[in-house]
C-alpha cells in the first residue's frame, strides 16, 4: 500500500514557505534533477533562444538552460517568493550579466507581452493548476508562433501517485484530457515519450505552438 504524503509536505510543494519550504526545496532541487534534464533536452534548444521556465521552483534548472542558450535569455516563474529567492540567490552570477531573471508569477498570469519566448518548460507543475486550458492558452500567448513547450508530468494513470498525494491539493490530468487541453490551447503535439511511463510513470510530452 503507498503511504500519503502529509498534507503539509503536499502544501509545500505547491507554495513554499518558510524553513519547510526551504527545506523541500533543497529536496526538490536533488529529486526533479533527472526530469529536469530530460526535458530540457526535449527543448531542442539553440544559442538566442529566450526560455521560460515555469514554476521554476529552487531554479536548479535555469542555469541549465542558460548553458544552453549563451546569447539568449532564461526567465524563470513561480508563485512562492521564497522559490523565487532561492532560485535568484542560485543564479546571482547570472542575473547580474541579464541572462537570466526570475520571478514571482503563476502560469495562469504570466506578466510577458505576446510572442516574447522561443521555448517554455514545466516540470512536476501541472498537478497545481485548476484546470490546464487557461494556463495553456496563456503559455501559447506568450510563445512565439513555433516555440516549442515542454512538459513532464504523471497523469491519473498512476495509481502510486493518486493514492499518495490530497486530492485536493494534487490533480493528475489523464493524458487524453492534457492532449485535448493542449489542442484547445493552440498546440500540436511533436513527440510524446512514454518511455518513463512503466507502471504509469511520468510523461515528457513536447507540443509546438501553432
């Protein structure tokens, strides 16, 4: 029988704060490292590429990304200031030469103007959102006609996942439920890889706005 996580831990990492959040964040940081890297290699990223990285959390990733693109940009967002700190104090260097920049936003109201990014990713977040067409729409608004997004996630498939986590505070979309979202939302699918999904395990899925 899977064990539910505690509430509080399953709060946290929706919105951290204080000493627990700063503590799953440096748990979160060593954990999602491997999903990370996955996806920001599915990102097919090139040298000017100006990236948006979304519920970017302890911000391990944007410096990744950055390495990535060393003519470009990295904007990183998420809802809790304290991640947003965290992940500023993490890539001091590099905000300070404005190759990289974060902050404080939910991807339901991403503060950009249209078509600024090249590529968006979002890993382990989507189980936050209310529903997914709104954020997705609002993802596409701030892509350029094109960019590619990124997203790894665990659907309702996963029965480990479901059992273990409030259902109030983690929703895990079906896959047919994300790929009609992302269609709505004005997104065609480029690749689905379900090679992590034994047992009903993550999926990266890759979408291209239209």
């Amino acid at each position: 029988m899977t064990a539910r996580r505690p509430r509080a831990i399953a709060e946290q990492a929706r919105h951290a704060r204080g000493l627990l959040g700063r503590i799953i964040a440096f748990i979160m940081a060593r954990e999602t490292w491997a999903a990370n890297r996955r996806t920001i290699d599915a990102l097919a990223i090139t040298d000017r590429d100006q990236i948006l990285d979304i519920g970017c959390g302890h911000g391990r990733s944007l410096g990744a990304l950055a390495a990535r693109a060393p003519n470009g940009k990295v904007v990183g967002v998420d809802p809790s200031e304290l991640m947003v700190k965290i992940a500023a104090r993490r890539n001091r260097r590099l905000a300070k030469v404005s190759r990289v920049a974060v902050r404080v936003a939910g991807a339901d109201d991403l503060p950009f103007p249209d078509g600024g990014f090249d590529r968006a990713l979002c890993v382990h977040v989507v189980y936050f959102w209310r529903q997914l067409e709104g954020p997705l729409r609002e993802v596409a608004r701030v892509l350029k006609p094109g960019g590619r997004l990124a997203l790894y996630f665990r659907t309702s498939a996963d029965a480990a996942a479901v059992a273990a986590f409030p259902a109030d505070v983690y929703r895990f979309p079906s896959l047919e439920e994300m790929l009609a979202a992302l269609e709505a939302a004005g997104f065609g699918i480029e690749s689905l890889d379900t090679s992590g999904a034994g047992d009903a395990g993550p999926v990266l899925l890759v979408a291209l706005r239209r």
